[in-house]
C-alpha cells in the first residue's frame, strides 16, 4: 500500500472528528455571523494541520480564508464552507457515523472535502507553492468572493476544486455556465370585477413571457432555459399590477450564454402599456472539458498507482467556484471532495471509506503539481 494512503488511511478517527466538528458549526450563506463562526472553525483546523494561520479576508463583507505557502503561485486549492442548510437542521439532521455513511447538514456539500483537503497538506513534506481559499457565499455564486477567486486563480498554474464527487467518486471534468434572471413586469391595478378594462395584467404579460423564455432552450446544443419561480398580484378580485419571474439558465458554451443573453435583453411586453425590467445575466461561464483533461489524466493515474481503481470524469449542469478558476484560463478540476450523495436533499451523506482515499489522491496530485517540471500552462 502506497506511503500516503497508509498514512491518511490511519487517519480515519480524526477525520471523522474535525468533519464532525465542522458540521455542528451550522453555516448557512445568508447568516454572516455563523458563516463567519465555521470560518473560524476551518481556521483552527487549518492552522493546526498546516501550522500557518490563514489570512481572514473581508471581501464584500463575506469572511474569506487564504493560506498562502512560498509563493503560492503553482497551484491553487479552492473550497467553501458556507451551506443551503438554515440554523436549527442539526435538530432533525444530527451528525452520525453508522453503516459505513457520514449524515449531517453540509457534510457532502462541501465540509467533508475542506477535511480531507487539509489532512491531505499535512501529510505532505513541503506545501511551497500551495495556496488555499475557502469562501463563506459559494451556494449564493460568489457574489463577494468572485474577484478573490479569479484573481488568485491567475497567479497559479492549476487549480484544484473541493466540491464534492458525482455519482460513484467520478471527479468533475466539465460544467455548464449558468445564468440567472429576474423578469419584473410593472401594470395598473384596478377592480377585476367592475372595470378590468382600465388595468394592466401583469399575469397575462407574465404568460406570454413565460412561453417566449422557455423557448430559447435548445436541448441540442445543452442549453436549459428554465423559468421557476413566479409571483404576481396580490388579491383575487384585482387586476395585478406587479408581477416577477425568476429564470434559470444553462449552457455548455460561451456562445450559448452570449445568445441567451442577448435574447433575454431583447424581450418586449406583449400587454398593451406593461412595463418590463430585467435583472441579471451571466454568473458563472461554462467549465469546458479542455480546462480539466491534462489535470485528470494526472489524477487517473495517481488513482491507479495508489490501488484505487479506474477513476471516471462527469460533465456536469451544476456550476461551482471551479467555473470561475477554468474562465480565467487556468486549468482546473473539480468533485475533489467527498465521496457520497444527496447534495441540498434530506440523504445528505459521506462514505466514511472513501476519506482517507480521497485525501491521499489529493495529496498525491499536490505533490505532483509542485514537484519541478510538472506540465502546466506556463510550460
């Protein structure tokens, strides 16, 4: 068995451990001061795997964490701490090891992968050249921390994402861009019953904006267009003068993205003095399979050196931070994390097996990015 995996193998029992100490410390995005409380938590655990403390960066007002080692400039580790869970899910989604499975809020989306990322640093003899981020605002696409990100993915040769596995451990190769939009249509009220004539129905204009936007979905070329949350008016007996849409896009290609966009800002009213506003547009670009295959061509190998198997890549709808490292051209491979299911669902898990496997292909693929002369985009 490989020195490595031996090593995090006998780990197993403080893996669990800080995991554990990670999911109690409830993190959901929207609430700054817990975010900030488990940034704290993946701080300590850190700085004493590591042995440095981590730089608290305050962008936007969202607590961010780097660890910068040496320069820091070959390879970028890149995860988040925030999670969809509110406070109080401990209560009916406590934290348990039992039948092989981890449970817990957050543990597969992503804490388990913050763990073994940082066991996986300190079974290493030298982290010269590492540099890692974790955010506190992923889940809501990196409003605050985007520039962060993208800056410290420029200054690295590689990028290497936390986000946990798809189905079976295959790693993250591709994922689509995603767009986001609010459709907001402005109207006149007036009584429905008595002169309807004299409103704008925000409702009716919503309809017809409904079946133009789904439209633009071209399942060919990958692109979902998808409206999903929809509001308007706020009595029956009154014509509606308010109404909003929520849209949902994903594409595989820049160029899709470029068209979607360009159709959604083209969207006229149809009813007669409706006013629309549109909110929104590109948040993440397409994560192309390009940016992942020489990185997991790498991690295949190491897979099957460490007696793990063949290890399988996955094109993905979902988008993560690792869209924002692979759009700046930086070459970039993602589903690091842990091995389980049932991201944001009630099934939420880890497989406890795979810990200490997935930290010693992780710190096996560090390694091979520092070690001199490794291939990478700056030669």
């Amino acid at each position: 068995m490989p020195h490595l995996l031996r090593a995090l193998q006998a780990r197993l029992p403080s893996l669990l451990a800080d995991l554990e100490e990670l999911v109690r410390a409830e993190s959901p995005t929207a609430d700054r001061e817990a975010s900030a409380a488990c940034a704290d938590a993946v701080a300590a655990l850190g700085a004493r795997l590591t042995g440095a403390k981590p730089e608290y960066l305050a962008e936007g007002g969202s607590v961010q964490l780097r660890w910068r080692f040496g320069a820091g400039d070959r390879v970028l580790l890149l995860g988040h701490c925030d999670t969809v869970w509110p406070l109080g899910t401990l209560a009916s989604h406590p934290f348990t090891v039992a039948g092989g499975r981890v449970t817990g809020p957050g543990c597969f989306d992503m804490k388990a992968g913050l763990v073994q990322m940082f066991h996986a640093l300190a079974v290493l003899d030298s982290l010269d050249g590492v540099t890692v981020l974790v955010t506190t605002d992923e889940e809501i696409g990196s409003p605050c921390s985007r520039e962060l990100i993208e800056t410290e993915a420029r200054r690295v040769r590689a990028a290497l994402v936390l986000e946990a596995s798809g189905p079976g451990g295959a790693l993250k190769t591709a994922r689509k861009g995603v767009s986001a939009y609010d459709v907001r249509v402005v109207g006149r009220a007036a009584h429905a019953g008595l002169e309807p004539h004299r409103g704008i129905n925000t409702t009716v204009e919503l309809a017809h904006q409904v079946l133009a936007i789904g439209g633009l979905a071209d399942p060919g070329r990958g692109t979902t267009v998808t409206p999903t949350v929809m509001a308007s008016g706020a009595t029956r007996n009154t014509v509606p003068d308010a109404g909003e849409l929520q849209v949902d896009v994903r594409v595989a290609t820049v160029a899709e993205q470029d068209r979607i966009d360009t159709a959604m800002r083209a969207l006229r009213p149809v009813v007669a003095g409706a006013r629309l506003e549109l909110i929104g547009g590109p948040n993440r670009p397409p994560m192309p399979g390009t940016a992942s295959a020489e990185l997991f061509a790498r991690a295949a190998r190491i897979h099957e050196d460490l007696g793990l198997g063949t290890l399988h890549g996955i094109a993905v709808g979902g988008g993560s931070d690792g869209n924002l490292t692979a759009g700046v051209g930086t070459p970039t491979l993602d589903g690091l994390g842990a091995v389980g299911g049932g991201a944001h669902a009630d099934d939420e898990h880890v497989s406890v097996e795979h810990l200490p496997q997935r930290s010693a292909l992780l710190a096996e693929l560090v390694r091979a990015q520092l070690t001199p002369g490794s291939k990478d985009r700056h030669g």
